[in-house]
C-alpha cells in the first residue's frame, strides 16, 4: 500500500519534469530559427560616371536631295527615268506635250517679222523727213515726229524679239532635265498628268557627301550642336563604324513628333549606301548624378520609398528612405540617398526587417552610379 501511494505520489512530478522538457525543446527550436541567416542578392553602388551614351537610329540620305518639276505647265507625255536609275547632268528626264508652246513661238516670229517691218517704214519716212528739213521744206516739228516714229518702232521690234526668245526657252522647259548628277529616289507624276509650273516631279539625291537623318527629343537636343563629332554605326554590317561630325540642328521641333532634326555628315564610303539605316552615338557629360538601381531594390515603408541596405560587419540589413527621381527601362534612378560603396539588397526586400541576418558572399555586383549611363546590372546570390 505505501509502494503505491509512493508512485501516485511521482506521477505529477514526472510530468511535470516531462513538460518542462518539453518547453525547453520548443525554446530551442525558435532559438535555432531567429539563428537563421537568410542570403541575398545585392548590388553596390560604384563610382558616378560623368558622361553618358547617347544612342538615335536614322537613315543615311545624301546631303543634297532636289524636288525637280517643269518650270512650265503642261501634260506629261514621256518619262524617261525609273527610281534607282543613276542620271548624269543634262539628261532629260520628263516631256511635257508643247504644241500650245511651239505656236506661241510662231506668233512671237510673226510679231517680230511685223516688228521689223514697221521699223524699214519708219525709218524711210525719218530720212525723208531729215531731206526736207535740210531744205527747209519741213519745219522741226516734223522733222521730231518723224525720229520719235522711228524710235518708238525700234522699241516695238525689240519687245518682239524677247518675246520670240521667251517663247523658245518656254519650249525647252517642256523637257525635264537633270542639274546634277545623282540617282532617282522618287517619282512624283507620271504620263497623262497635268502638272503645274514647279510641282515637284521627281527626287533625285545628288552624288556626293552622304548624311544621316536622326530625329532628337528637346531633352537632348541642347547635347547636339554643329560640329560635334559623334560615331556611326549600320545594321546591315556591325563591323562599320564610321566617324560623323554634326553638321545641322533644326531651329524648330516637328509639329507632329515634337523632335527636332539633326543632320550628320559622313566621310566618303563606298559600303554606305543610300536608304541604309544607322545608328548615332553620342557622348555628352552627364547632367545628372543620380544612382540606378533594379525596380526590384525599392520598397516602401510607412509612406516612404526606401531600399534595404547591408553592413558589411555586422552582416545586417536597415532600411534607409531614399528619393526616387525617375524610372528606366532597367531599373530606377535614385537622386538622393545612397552613394558610392553602398550594399544595396536587389531582391527579396518583402522579407527583410530591421537588423536582420545575411548571408554575404564574395564581393557585390557593381552598379554604375550614374544614372545616365550604361551600366550593366549583375547580381548574384549571396
């Protein structure tokens, strides 16, 4: 009887020791879970660049390019030309029908004739005039007539004959020819249609200096001015790289674009040909010195825009508010908040929390401090 009421007694002091166990094991355990160092992908924050890369496709153009048309009206019978055709000066390109031409010169040939005509009649009547006042026959007033006559149907006689001149030259313009030598790019009326006096025609670029055509948003266009060498390269062969040199920036921006339309000029070559599309790069200083950093390192916190950021000896993460200036295709561009050899965390900031342990390894990726530029953002698991 003593034996057993001496085990009832032990029992509850046996679990109690059992659950104080227990306890101690549960403690433990979220011992060994706040010990839990998490690894993180981050970037550090380099050296700011102080200049940038400036990057616009255009098509290479020649410089010249002439919007030719007749310099008289009429209908077009002949085209003697097709775009891609390569043309020397001199070369007719177009007629115009030029019958109503042709009978202006035989009216002005008649005219003249007439002209002529009047002049010998005049001229016998002034001799005459001079016998007799020589004789005393004609009185001076006669003798005047008879030179102011003479003098008015020269006058009549010359008119004449610039009309007749007038006349042929309009008859050569019914021909359509080429100033320069050059290649067509355009066609603009073909036969059967009636054009008017200086409607373009046809394009033809002219042989020489070629040129790239690049439109420039007005945030930029303050980096371009005449004279400012920059570097072009092709699609169409990517070992092409030629130095071009900025020779026109437009006074205005395109009503449609709002761009503004910048030239640039390029050396001989024959590889370059016309149509080809091209790329500009520029170099300007940066305007900005800003740190860009992947869209995935912001996060927010009570309002605030902040990123987590890693001490390097004590191996924990804070959080520090930053101030955002403007988002990129590659990440976010940071004015103000973090400097160069900041530790930045790249991914993963919805679990941080303040003075949290991390697991870094080796050295961070570098990530360029300068927003502008074109700095590769590699990252790696820590």
């Amino acid at each position: 009887m003593s034996l057993s009421n001496s085990i009832i007694r032990r029992l509850p002091v046996a679990g109690l020791i059992v659950a104080a166990l227990g306890l101690a094991g549960c403690s433990q355990e979220k011992a060994e879970i706040k010990e839990i160092i998490r690894p993180v992908k981050v970037v550090e924050i380099g050296g700011a660049q102080t200049t940038r890369e400036l990057d616009y496709s255009g098509s290479v153009r020649a410089r010249t390019e002439m919007n030719l048309g007749f310099r008289v009206a009429g209908k077009v019978t002949e085209r003697l030309v097709d775009i891609g055709q390569h043309v020397n000066s001199g070369d007719v390109l177009a007629r115009i029908d030029a019958s109503d031409y042709d009978l202006s010169v035989r009216s002005a040939a008649a005219s003249l004739d007439a002209a002529e005509r009047q002049v010998e009649t005049v001229d016998l009547a002034k001799k005459r005039a001079e016998q007799l006042y020589a004789k005393s026959f004609a009185s001076k007033s006669q003798l005047d007539q008879a030179t102011l006559t003479y003098a008015q149907a020269v006058a009549t006689r010359d008119a004449a004959r610039s009309t007749l001149a007038q006349a042929k030259n309009q008859v050569g313009y019914t021909d359509l020819k080429a100033s320069e030598d050059g290649i067509v790019t355009a066609i603009s009326a073909d036969i059967g249609q009636v054009v008017g006096a200086g409607t373009p025609v046809m394009t033809v670029a002219v042989d020489g200096e070629k040129e790239v055509l690049i439109a420039v948003p007005e945030m930029d266009i303050a980096e371009f001015r005449p004279g400012k060498d920059v570097k072009a390269g092709f699609w169409s062969d990517d070992a092409l790289t030629l130095a071009g040199k900025v020779r026109e920036v437009s006074g205005s921006a395109d009503p449609q674009s709002r761009t503004f339309a910048v030239r640039v000029s390029l050396p001989n070559d024959p590889r370059v040909l016309l149509g080809m599309t091209a790329n500009i790069e520029a170099s300007v200083a940066s305007r900005k010195q800003m740190v860009s950093i992947p869209l995935s390192a912001l996060a927010e916190k009570d309002g605030r825009k902040i990123v987590w950021t890693v001490d390097r000896t004590s191996e924990t993460v804070h959080p520090r508010p930053v101030k955002v200036g403007d988002f990129t295709v590659d990440g976010v561009n940071v004015a103000d908040g973090l400097k160069q050899g900041d530790v930045v965390v790249a991914a993963g900031t919805q679990f941080m929390t303040e003075n949290l342990k991390v697991k870094l390894s080796g050295d961070a990726a570098q990530q360029s401090a300068s927003a502008e530029g074109k700095a590769d953002i590699t990252s790696s698991l820590r």
